[in-house]
C-alpha cells in the first residue's frame, strides 16, 4: 500500500484517489484548487488559512478557484502534502 512518503514522482490516479479516501478533515471545508489539472499540472488541492490564503504559499502561476474538500476530492485531486507538512508543524 502506497503512503505519501513512498510517492516520490507526481502520483497517478489511483494514488491521488487514495491519498484522498483518507483524507479525514470534513468534506465541507472550502479549500482551493487549479480549475483544471489536465492543464495546469496542478493535481492537489490546498488548505487555506484564516485570511482566505493558500497555506503553503502556493506554487503555481495558474489560477486557483475555491470549492468544498469533497468537490475536490471527487474532481481526483489529491491533498496537498507541503499544506499537510505545514499543518502537522
């Protein structure tokens, strides 16, 4: 079974779906996302902080649309591992 530690490239779908199934935060907290992964590149969505800002600053140049952890998860985004290692500080 993979974990987060064990993905050392840009995870596949199967690995983003299960990085996601157990993501236990509640469903209909809004975080932020890129609109379009395909596009973008962009296959994780963030926590965001008390000021509506991406925990972990970000790292994309494209834009970000907010939505509820469950959209995103069912849209086959994955949780952002640099938010989850700053949470976890």
């Amino acid at each position: 079974m993979d974990t987060r530690k064990q993905i050392n490239q840009k995870p596949t779908s199967e690995q983003r779906a299960k990085l996601a199934a157990e993501d236990s935060r509640d469903d209909s907290d809004i975080v932020a996302t890129t609109p379009s992964g395909a596009y973008t590149g962009g296959y994780a969505y963030h926590e965001l902080d008390d000021d509506g800002e991406l925990v972990c600053g970000g790292h994309s140049e494209g834009h970000f649309v907010e939505m509820t952890r469950g959209e995103a998860k069912r849209s086959g985004k994955t949780p952002c591992g640099k938010c989850e290692w700053i949470l976890d500080r």
